[in-house]
C-alpha cells in the first residue's frame, strides 16, 4: 500500500511527459491527463483510508534510511491535502477541457496547457507527502515553475507583465526557503523532518528563532500573509478562468500546509503564537478591505483569498489540537469553495462578458444557473449558517474562546468582522451583477457601487462567449463538493480531528518515521553543526 | 563549526550586490540578480558542510578525513533549478522586449516582416548604441508609435529595454491587440 506515495507524485509527473508527445492530438492529451488525475484521486482516497485506519504511510525512497535517504510521509494531514487537491485539480480540469473545446482552444496552446498542469499537480503532491525540508523545497519548485508558465500561458502583454512580478515575488521566497534550509542543515545537521523536530528543542532559543522566522517569511510569502500579500491580487486575475481557480485554491495552501507542517513539528511551544496572531488579524483585516474597494469580481475574489488565509494562520497560532483540527477544516473548506468562486467568475466572464461589476447586470435573468452557483458558494465563503464557512470558524472561534487570553477575543472580533464585510462585498457583487436589470446598468448610480475601483488591466470591453455544459457541470460538482462538506461537516471534523491529533505532538510523526528511535543515529562526524558550544 | 572565512565574504558580497541589482527596474538585471544571490544561496549552502575535508564516496578514504557530501547533492539539486528558472526568466524577458518593442502584432507579421524584424532583434542584442537604433527603426518602420511612446523607447531603450514593458501606451496597444485576435 505504501507503493502508493511515491506513484501519486510519478504518475502525474508520467502523464506530463506522454501529454507533451501527443501535442498534436488534443483528445488524447486531454484523455490522458484526466485519466491520470482520476487515479490520483483514487490513489489518494485509498491513502486515506489506509492511513487513517493503520497509520502513517513512509517510504524510504531507493532503500536509503531516513536521515541518509529521501523520506516520503503521508500522514492524515498530508492525505486530507493529498484528496481535496487532487479533486480539485481534477475538477478544474475539466473545466478547462470544457473551455477549450467551446473556444476550438484559439486562444491557449493546449499542447502546453496538459503537461504544465499536470507538473503543477505532480509538485503539489510531492509538497504534500515530502518527509524533508529539501524534497519539500523541490516540490514547491515544480509548482511554482509550472505555475510560472501557466500564468504567462499565450504570452500576451498583460499576463507577461504580471507574471514577472509573479515569479520575481516567488523566486525571492523560494531563495529565502533554500537559504533556511541551509542554515537549519548547519543547525540540526539534517533536513529530515522528523529529525529536525527531535533536535530543534535543543538549539539555543535566538537560533530557533531566526530559522522559525525565515520559515515564516518563505512560506508566508507563498501563503500571502499580510505584509507580503501585495503580489497576489494582482497576478491571480489576469490568468485564464481555469488557471485562476486552481492557484487560488491550491497554491496559497500549499504555503498553509508548509507552515501548519513546520510549525507544530519543529515550534510546538508556540513560541511564534503572538506574533501569528497579530498578521493573521492583519491579514484577515487588510485583505478585506481591499476587497471591499474592487470593481472586478476576479480581484475582489483574490483580496477575499487573501483576508481568508487570516483565519488559517489564526487556527495555527491558537495550536491547540482543536484549533488544528478547525483549521485543517477551513483549509478543505476554503480549497473547494475559493475554487468554486473562481470557476463561477470565470463562467460570468463568459456569459456577462466582463468581470466588471460596473458593466454587469440582470444575469439572474440570462444565466439562473451561473447565479445559484455564485449565490451558494458566496454564502458559504460569507459564513452563512448552516454552510460549511460558517462551521470551520465556529469551530476556529470556540477553539479560541478556549484558550481565553484576550488577544483571543480581539481575533475573533476581528474574524467576525471580516465574515461579515465577506458576506458584505460578495451581496454586493450579487446584487450589481445578478438582480440589477440589464437596462440600467448604463448611467448607473447608486452608493454602493460609488467607490469601486476598476481594475487597472480592464479594458472596458464586454465580449460574451458561449459556455459548454462540461464548464457549467465542473463548476456545479465542485459547488456539490462544498455542499457535501457542510452536509458531512461531522464524520470530516472527526477526521480532522484526528488528523490534529496526529500533528499536535511531533512525537507521533517522529515515531513513524524512525519506527526503531533515532538513538541509533549519533551525529556523525560531518554536518552536526554548532558542536553544542553554544548549547 | 568550522567554515572558510573568504567563504562566507564571498557569499555576504553576493547577496548584498545580488539584492541591489534586483531592485533595479530593468528586468535584465532582476534576473543578474536573481543569480548572484542563487549563487549566495548555494554557497550558504556549502558553507554550511562545515571543515574542509577530502572527496567523499570514493574509495580509500576513511571517513573521519571526509567532507559532508550532503550540502554538495543539495547545492546541485539547487543549482540545476536555478539553471531552470534562469532559462525561463529569459525566454520571458525576451518576450516582454518583444511585446515592447512591436506589441502583440509581432506575432501576426508576415514573413517578410518577420525576417526583418528577427534581423533587428539580432542587431538590437549586438550593443546599447545599435539597440537605440533598432528600436527607432523598428518603430518608424511599423508606424507603431502614435506619439506618445515611440520617444520615451527610445531614450530609455537601451537601460530599460525588457523592462519598458511597463510603458503605458504600450500596454493599451497591446491591450487592443489581444482584443483584436479574440
């Protein structure tokens, strides 16, 4: 069954390059790349399964011991990750199969499109189920490259010009990732996860400090936490509808999943608590109020992204196993229906013609099944009883209350508040795009839509096109998927829960990994770093 | 832990000149950038393989006299997806001077054009001097300039030439066109 791990990351990687060689023939191409994706979800349900019921699931890659060896480890958190993004990888896909064969695929060069998206799904799950910092590193790189050519997918001025600003952001926060490993190889004198939680309690505390710190900065740049948000907003909308969607689920919560993994593995004392709640505030605060001043639903979206990892980071910074456990939810929560959102934006693009919301209206009218997709998924991302959004920060809130300490309640006025300018920013669009009738969308004026800002890459054109019933039906499952996870919110808490349980101590993790205790690996000569002088 | 002093010079000199560079505009130089401090990075890296020692993996040598080969396979792993990155932040730039220079219509030449416009790409590459020119003359030729970008390109064009990218006038012209070709 461990056979798995390592084929979940190879068969995506295999699918990518028989999809370059059938270039010329798209069928297959988009035959091969769904079916490989299909059975990664499948592979990853079975994952699941058997990790949740027999335990941690590692792989020793080549015969190579862990620390010598790469080491594969999917645990229940890993397996979650693994799950909803292959489902969600698998959904948008069809999505954009559904938009090519509408567009007679004109516009992207498909033959590209395939093998890029399923590197970027290869990258993803070789994050997830990495059991050290430097295979992680390398995870993150084939997403992060994969993800440079999908955004700058066609090469037209404006998505080259945003996706510079894209990639020199990322290469900066992946140079800072190398340049933290390197210093936490020096420390520890190994980049194995389960090592480096067992000998980082013995590093002098200014030590752990500046490597927990430039872990946050790295990851948090990649999960655009507050101060280092700025990028996204502006590079997510500007990509094709499908591309947005899955960066907008996926990527930012590979960043999450690195810093919930780093930090309750190597930081357990919650010793970077404070300083996480006050971005996480930050984060939640700053990104909705952007999102409040947006015209555009494409970036409006993104600036909700942005406040929404807010609640995630809070979640981590409470880091009791509850609050894990709430917040392993909101990330699942978050993936399916921020994707949901998205792919819903892109199918108003089409039938509206623009995102804008100063030029659209009355597509309650011309598209009722386009508007029930956005109303339900808005509700949910709004926090709206009895949705899935409102029982993850429910959960994220107790979890806080819990604790108690004041700060506690400071967060959790500022999540509610950011919940309701959510819920206030998306009934707006609603209103402006959906109930507003057609006819007067021309000379328009009314306070609510008084301080909206265009976005600057707007081109003031309505262009309508058609929409393929797969994009409708892609759209529609994901939007069921966010459904099943309110409707089944107990057995999946459950899960989570226990997917905290496995996190909240590193001994768990440790324990997998080196099934026989890591006394038999005595520093060797080389690597082990520091000498425990400064001890 | 015991690490070369000219080493770890060396690789502050790096990252501190690597760090100025990138904040320059012209994308040329984010990308010099990009690679001194990549390079920083990959000595930090080795740095961090503590004393000196000999080759590790061959034969014959005890291991108390060996050097960590771990950083090594690191500094390798990451030296070949900088080499990566690099490639395509090329291409990239490449792109962005090519859109600058005659917008998204460069695409939809005809082949004559598409041969002179090549010619003058190659002699914009040969010095900054021969740049200016091409790019005056790429642009009389196309009559892409409307007035208001065509002087900017051109005096900045040689300092600034993946980078002007970012020239408004250009932007819309490209802008249209993209519209144009839906």
């Amino acid at each position: 069954m461990t056979a798995l791990v390592p084929l979940i990351v190879c068969l995506p990687l295999l699918g990518a390059a028989i999809t370059l060689m059938l270039g010329q023939r798209r069928r297959l191409q988009v035959l091969v790349s769904v079916l490989s994706l299909t059975a990664a979800t499948v592979m990853s349900a079975v994952l699941l399964g058997f990790v949740d019921t027999v335990g941690p699931a590692v792989v020793q890659v080549g015969g190579w011991d862990a620390p010598w060896g790469i080491v594969l480890v999917v645990d229940r958190l890993s397996a979650i990750m693994l799950l909803i993004s292959a489902l969600m990888l698998l959904g948008v896909l069809l999505f954009a199969v559904g938009q090519g064969i509408v567009d007679g695929d004109s516009e992207a060069p498909v033959s590209i499109f395939h093998p890029t998206y399923l590197v970027l799904a290869a990258g993803l799950f070789n994050a997830f189920v990495a059991g050290d910092l430097f295979t992680m590193y390398v995870g993150f790189e084939m997403l992060l490259s994969a993800s440079y050519v999908l955004l700058t997918l066609g090469g037209t001025g404006a998505r080259i010009r945003v996706g510079i600003t894209y990639i020199v952001v990322s290469l900066i926060s992946s140079l800072l990732f190398l340049s933290a490993i390197a210093l936490v190889y020096g420390a520890t004198g190994t980049v194995t996860l389960a090592l480096i939680a067992e000998r980082m309690p013995d590093l002098p505390a200014d030590i752990q400090l500046i490597l927990g710190l430039l872990l946050l900065i790295a990851f948090g740049v990649k999960a655009a936490v507050f101060p280092m948000s700025f990028w996204l907003p502006d590079s997510y909308p500007t990509a094709p509808a499908p591309v947005t969607a899955v960066f907008a689920g996926l990527l930012t919560k590979v960043g999450v999943y690195a810093i919930l993994r780093t930090q309750t593995l190597f930081f357990p004392d919650d010793q970077f608590s404070m300083p996480l709640m006050i971005v996480a505030a930050l984060t939640m605060l700053v990104g909705i109020l952007g999102a409040l001043a947006q015209a555009d639903i494409k970036r409006l979206l993104s600036f909700t992204l942005v406040s929404h990892i807010g609640y995630m980071l809070f979640g981590i910074a409470i880091g009791t196993p509850l609050a894990i456990a709430a917040t392993i939810f909101y990330v699942v929560h978050h993936i399916t229906v921020q994707t949901t959102l998205f792919l819903a934006a892109g199918l108003i693009d089409r039938v509206g013609g623009t995102t804008s919301l100063s030029r659209l209206g009355g597509l309650l009218k011309s598209a009722p099944l386009v508007a029930i997709l956005f109303f339900l998924g808005a509700l949910n991302l709004g926090g709206i009883p009895p949705f899935s959004g409102f029982l993850g920060k429910i959960a994220l809130f107790q979890a806080g209350t819990i604790v108690g300490d004041p700060i506690m309640y400071v967060l959790i006025g500022v999540g509610a508040l950011t919940s309701l300018l959510t819920l206030y920013a998306l009934a707006r669009a609603w209103n402006l795009a959906f109930w507003r009738p057609k006819k007067q969308v021309k000379d328009y004026t009314s306070s609510i839509s008084a301080s909206l800002v265009e976005d600057p890459q707007d081109e003031g054109t309505v262009l309508t096109k058609t929409v393929s019933p797969l994009m409708v039906g892609a759209t529609a499952s994901m939007l069921i998927l966010t459904l099943g996870l309110t409707v089944f919110a107990g057995p999946i808490f459950d899960l989570t829960t226990r997917a905290a349980g496995n996190i909240s101590s590193p001994s768990t993790y440790i324990d997998a990994v080196f099934p026989n205790g890591t006394g038999s690996i005595k520093d060797s000569n080389v690597g082990t770093n520091f000498e425990g002088g400064s001890k | 832990m015991s690490a070369s002093l000219t080493l770890v010079i060396l690789m502050a000199v790096m990252y501190a000149a690597g760090v100025y560079v990138m904040l320059e505009r012209s994308l040329t130089r984010v990308l010099i950038g990009f690679l001194l401090v990549g390079n920083a990075t990959n000595l930090l890296i080795f740095i961090m393989s503590g004393r000196p020692g000999s080759s590790p993996i061959v034969t014959g040598t005890s291991v108390e006299d060996m050097v960590d080969p771990v950083p090594q396979v690191l500094m390798l792993t990451a030296i070949v997806i900088n080499f990566g990155i690099s490639a395509l932040l090329l291409a990239l730039i490449y792109r962005s001077w090519w859109l600058a220079q005659l917008g998204d219509e460069g695409d939809t030449l005809t082949d004559e054009h598409t041969a002179e416009s090549a010619e003058e790409a190659d002699d914009a590459f040969r010095s900054s001097s021969d740049d200016d020119h091409a790019i005056a003359e790429s642009i009389d030729e196309f009559e892409r300039g409307d007035g208001t970008t065509s002087d900017e390109d051109a005096a900045t064009g040689a300092d600034n030439r993946a980078g002007s990218a970012d020239a408004g006038g250009r932007a819309d012209a490209s802008a249209r066109d993209e519209r144009d070709q839906r």
